[in-house]
C-alpha cells in the first residue's frame, strides 16, 4: 500500500493523463523543480498550438478545491487576455482542469527563460510595468473561493498547529513559541491583522513572486509563471520578495521596481510597512508547510535538515532578527 499519493504517479500514468486530453507524448518526460506539486515537462509526437513540449501539473491532493483552482485558472486567463506575460493553462476539449487516476491536473505551454539580473535597473523596472499589469487585472474584481494572505492563516494558524502536533523539540519550543508571539502582536494591527483598518487595497495577487517564478528572456522581458498560490493581499506581496540582501541593497532594487511600476499603476507607499511583517509571516508558514508535508517522501530527501534542534534554534535567531527589522523604519522611495 502505497504510503503517499504521488508516489503512484509514474512516468506511465503521467503519459496516460496527457493521452486523455489528446496530447500524444514520445515518452521524453522531465521532472520540473516543484515540491507542492508534481510538474513534468513532456515532449510531444505531434506538436499542439505550435508547442513541441508542453508542462504538466498534478495538483497535490486535498490542497486545493475543483473551484479554487478554476479560480486561478480564470485568473490566469484573464493576465494573458491582457496581454500580460503570464503562463496559462491551455483549453483542452474546452477545460483547463481535468482528472486522471485521481489526480487534478492542468497542461500549459512550455516556456524557457533563467532568472533575472536583480541588481540590473533595467530588468527591475522591466518587471515593476509587468507586476504594475498583473495588479491592474488582480484589481477588477476580488477572488471569491482563494484566501487571502493574512496574520490568521500565514501566522497564527501554523503557529497553532506546530505547537499542537509537538513539531518542534522541547529545549527550543518555549523559546521559540515565546518569539513567534512577540512577532504576530506586532503584526496584529497592521494591515494584515484582523482587527486594522489601514485602508490598504487587497487585491488579486501572484502571490509567490520570488526570482525562481520569473523566466526572463532577452529582448521579451519576464513570463510569470506558477500561479499556484495567488492569494488576495497587498501589492507589496508581489514585490517584496525580488529583493535581497543588507538593506541599502534592498533599497537600491526598491526604486526601480517602483519605479517601473507607476509608470502604469500608483503603488501606496503605505505598504512599504508591511515588508517586514510579511517576510516575518512567510517564515512562521514555511516551517508548517514543511512538517506537513513531511509524509512526502520527497521531503525528507530535499530537506534533511528540517526539524532538528539546531533548525528550530536557527528558526528562533530568525524570529529575533525580524523584530528587530520591524521595529525599524520601512524602506523608502
């Protein structure tokens, strides 16, 4: 009995779900870097809307709804009818969404590209139009099954959970439990706390817009790609993780991205605030994403690392750090 679904997800089953929807593969599959999902690029015999290859993506059960997905899926539809570079499911025999061998999946056209140059003004403001034209559509109407990114889901909820499933080691539980609340009561009266009223838009986001879900292509500029965790929230969520390093280098990236982006769309400096906070929720999910995930087996091997007492006492210097960091003033522009 098999332990974990994806583990019955074989190269065979993969080709099957594709021959469902009228896509004969030649057999060339190649796992993709993804571990929510599974996402495997195949070669076909015959080629489909001009494309040779084609990217399969086997949602993770239980995750996501039948219609949260489709919610992305419209979403994604809607950036490429607007001309914005956004990877979209194709329409197979008038889906985006089907099923196979109990598995939710979607096939969207292969896009080549490699990271962005962070640090080149010219990509940065490239990227801040495009993000400024993801947020002119995400602002059209509101998500009506997708969460939104708040304290209570990103924050407290895997706090809770964590402490309830006795994920962390008890020479570094109180500790840590005792910084992470620190943390959250200082985000509670921001914008993403329940009880503010900052007048802060939210509105449809990516979501995940880190480096490694933008192909940059020279002489085109940035495909977004992977909308699997488009969320309602601020614009800044968008932003904020394309920059790196000391904070005078995060202040370097910071202009140019704004900058590129009102040439399209104001962008409320207000959310400059929120930086911090989020980076600071970002940090309490990403260790309850892992320890549930953990039964996958792929997990264990990418992150071998992950629940020791020296993760955890890393965890709480991280805490520490992003008091401090929201106890400073926010970046400026």
């Amino acid at each position: 009995m098999s332990s974990h679904p994806y583990e019955v997800l074989t190269p065979a089953v993969v080709l099957d779900a594709l021959d469902t929807v009228g896509l004969r593969g030649d057999g060339r599959l190649m796992a993709l870097s993804s571990y929510e999902n599974r996402v495997y690029q195949a070669y076909l015999e015959e080629p489909v809307e001009g494309h040779a290859a084609v990217v399969a993506k086997f949602y993770r059960p239980g995750r996501w709804s039948e219609a949260q997905i489709l919610e992305e899926h419209a979403f994604a539809a809607e950036l490429a009818a607007g001309e914005v570079p956004a990877v979209a499911p194709l329409v197979l025999g008038g889906r985006t969404l089907h099923e196979h061998a109990g598995f939710a999946f979607s096939v969207s056209p292969r896009r080549g590209g490699r990271a962005p140059e962070l640090d080149d003004t010219e990509v940065l403001e490239w990227i801040g139009r495009f993000l400024a034209r993801i947020h002119m559509v995400g602002a059209r109407r509101p998500f009506e099954t997708r969460p939104a990114l708040d304290l209570r889901s990103f924050g407290a909820e895997p706090r809770e959970w964590l402490l309830a499933h006795q994920m962390i080691p008890l020479d570094v539980q109180a500790l840590w439990d005792r910084r992470c609340g620190e943390a959250l009561r200082m985000i509670e009266d921001t914008a993403l706390g329940e009880r503010a009223d900052s007048g802060i838009a939210m509105i449809r986001l990516h979501g995940d817009c880190h480096p490694g879900n933008i192909l940059w292509t020279p002489g085109e500029g940035p495909h977004f790609v992977d909308l699997d965790d488009a969320r309602t929230g601020p614009a800044v969520q968008d932003m904020w993780m394309l920059l790196s390093g000391e904070r005078a280098q995060r202040q370097r990236q910071l202009g140019p991205l704004v900058d590129g982006y009102e040439m399209l769309r104001e962008f409320d400096r207000a959310e400059l605030a929120l930086i911090e906070p989020l980076r600071t929720l970002r940090l309490i999910h990403y260790s309850a994403w892992l320890a549930r995930r953990w039964d996958d087996p792929i997990f264990p091997i990418n992150f071998p690392w992950f629940g020791s007492s020296d993760y955890w006492q890393g965890q709480v210097q991280m805490l520490e750090e992003q008091i401090e960091a929201m106890a400073e003033p926010p970046l400026v522009v």
